[in-house]
C-alpha cells in the first residue's frame, strides 16, 4: 500500500521484535501546529501527521511503541503474550494484553473462526512466525497434531474476565494451546498511537504503520485524508489500482504475494493465509483484500479474514454488514486484475 502524495513507498510487513528509531521530521508553527514523524517500527516504516496543539516528540511515540511492543511481540521472550503462550500464570497489568484478548475473540466471532488466534502453533510450524519452518506441504500427520488445539475455545473466558488490573491472574488452562496476535497486531498499535494523540490534546491525525492507516478529525484546510492502494505484485510499484478517502475510519491490506514460503521440493508458492479448518495454506481467489471499518485493528484482522475467506464468502458477509467497506482485488496478472469494491 502506498499514501497518495506521500513520496514514500510504504511495505507492508510482519511484526518483528524490535521497534526501530524514530525520527522527527517537522514541526511547523500555524493557528494550528502540525507535526509530522516518520521513521522505521515493526520491521516497516511509518509515517504520522498530527494537526492541533498537542506537545508531542518522538521520544513520545517511541515509548508507546515500545510498550505495545512489550505486550505484544513474539518475538520478544520477556513479553507478556510470550510468558503467556509459554503456560506462565500473567498478571496482565497492562490494558493491551486485555485488550488484545477481546479483539481476538470478536475478530473470531465476527468471521465465524475464519481467524482464529489458536493457530499460533500451526503458524509457527510454516513458518510465519519467529522460528524456521518444520512443516512442509504433505506433512499431513504432523499438521494434525498441531491442530489439536486449533478451535478450542475455552481461552473465551479469560478474555472476557481480563480487566487489565494486576490483581487479577491468567493462564492458558489446557497444555499445548498457544495465541497468536499477528494478524491484528500491527493494526492494533496504530490504535494505539492515534489513542495517545488524542490523549494528548491533537485535533486531528493521520497514523500509518506498514500500511495500516487509520485517521480522525478534520485536517484545517477541510481536505479529507487519502489512501491509495497499491497493485497486488511480489515487486514493490506506486501504480496504483484505487484511491480512498478515509475520514475517521481505518484501513487495512492483506495480501500473499509478499509474505509466502516455498516449498524446496516442488518450487511452489504458499502464502501466509492459513486455512483455520485445516491448518493447510488458504486456497483463495483474493490476491488483495483492504477492510475499511472503525478500528485498524479490527480491520487488520478482517483484512486478514478475507483473504481465508475468498470472494464470495467476502461479499456475503459484507453484505450483511454495511457499515464495513471493502476492496478485494481477484484474477491474475497474465488473465487481467479485477477490482471489487464497496466503495461509490
């Protein structure tokens, strides 16, 4: 995905461990002070515009993300959702472990377990996660056993008794069974951010993280925020298939043809969208698939979600749900690119 006028390409990409340093780029003084950052967090680049008379550096959004980071990484083994997948009894005395939780289990409720964070061991196995692959395709035996714990909901009522505060305890109960965020993390954090600058007094603001964007208020010139989405292919391009205004909403883009594996002995592709029945990579007819909805990190997983989900099962539940939109791009480049949208 790339930001229309922004001469930056941006690359969507995994949650990594480490969040990388930020650089305040200006600030520039008017009857409202807009503040602009950009940078490099989670493997990928960022780029936010503040607009009202909040005070706020880089140091600041480096220390939110960091903490997020802290919660939320896999790849960080003192964080909480690693001491929690590793069977350690968490006081969750930090609000987005909570939050993350209910997120989850709503994103699982809402696509009917299309995404399901009890993956995380089959997600591992292919290696989509912090370790090397140990599955290959038709390891069927194997990807069974990893399955065992794949729909088991019984992780539901932690997340609905968290509430953030240290007194109280959680646990994984059933042995084996381990969570996995990723597919709404990186959305989340922007949440994050754009809650902070909120907090902190901003009027408006634009927050993206590898192109994940989510906007509110109203610029000071009246200008709505614009998005553009970027073609679906393995090489980075600016050409762009559609353009979208996004006016306090948020938006985001799964895709496989950037994040995929090969398989050493055939030479085939297979993308990171797992099938949650099964546990084998997603046959999906959806190349591209960008959600617009209220959260980012809602939308990140729904993103995530239609791409398991194909078109079709895409479009009904789209259809059911109007206040979502949506542009799922399907077809190939040798036989033509089809765009599918919601949007007017």
């Amino acid at each position: 995905m790339t930001l229309v006028g922004n001469p930056h390409l941006l690359r969507k990409a995994a949650l990594a461990a480490f969040f990388g340093a930020l650089l305040w780029v200006s600030g520039c003084q008017s009857v409202e002070e807009t503040l602009y950052f950009e940078g490099e967090a989670q493997a990928t680049t960022f780029h936010i515009t503040v607009y009202g008379d909040a005070r706020i550096e880089a140091s600041d959004i480096q220390r939110w993300l960091a903490e997020y980071n802290h919660v939320a990484s896999p790849w960080d083994s003192t964080s909480l959702i690693s001491a929690l997948n590793g069977r350690a009894v968490v006081a969750p005395d930090h609000p987005y472990l909570c939050e993350m939780l209910k997120i989850g289990r709503e994103l699982h409720r809402m696509t009917d377990g299309a995404l399901d964070p009890t993956l995380a061991p089959v997600i591992e196995a292919w290696g989509f996660g912090v370790g090397p692959a140990t599955l290959r395709p038709g390891d069927t035996l194997a990807l069974e056993a990893l399955m065992e714990h794949v729909g088991d909901t019984s992780w539901f009522s932690m997340a609905k008794a968290c509430t953030g505060k240290s007194v109280m305890k959680i646990y994984l109960e059933r042995a084996g069974m381990q969570l996995n965020f990723m597919s709404f993390s990186q959305g989340h954090s922007v949440d994050v951010v754009l809650d902070s600058l909120k907090a902190r007094g901003a009027t408006a603001a634009f927050v993206e993280i590898g192109g994940e964007v989510r906007t509110f208020g109203q610029k000071p010139d009246g200008s709505p925020f614009r998005v553009g989405i970027e073609q679906p292919r393995e090489a980075k391009s600016e050409e762009l298939l559609e353009t979208v205004e996004l006016q306090e909403r948020a938006l985001a883009t799964s895709g496989n043809y950037r994040n995929y594996k090969t398989d050493p002995a055939t030479g085939a592709h297979f993308g990171h969208t797992l099938d949650a029945r099964t546990g084998w990579p997603a046959q999906t007819d959806v190349l591209s698939a960008t959600m617009i909805g209220p959260t980012c990190a809602l939308a990140d997983g729904m993103a995530t979600a239609a791409m398991a989900m194909g078109l079709e099962r895409t479009q009904t539940w789209l259809s059911a749900h109007p206040e979502w939109d949506a542009v799922l791009i399907y077809g190939s480049e040798e036989e033509g690119l089809q765009v599918w949208s919601t949007l007017k």
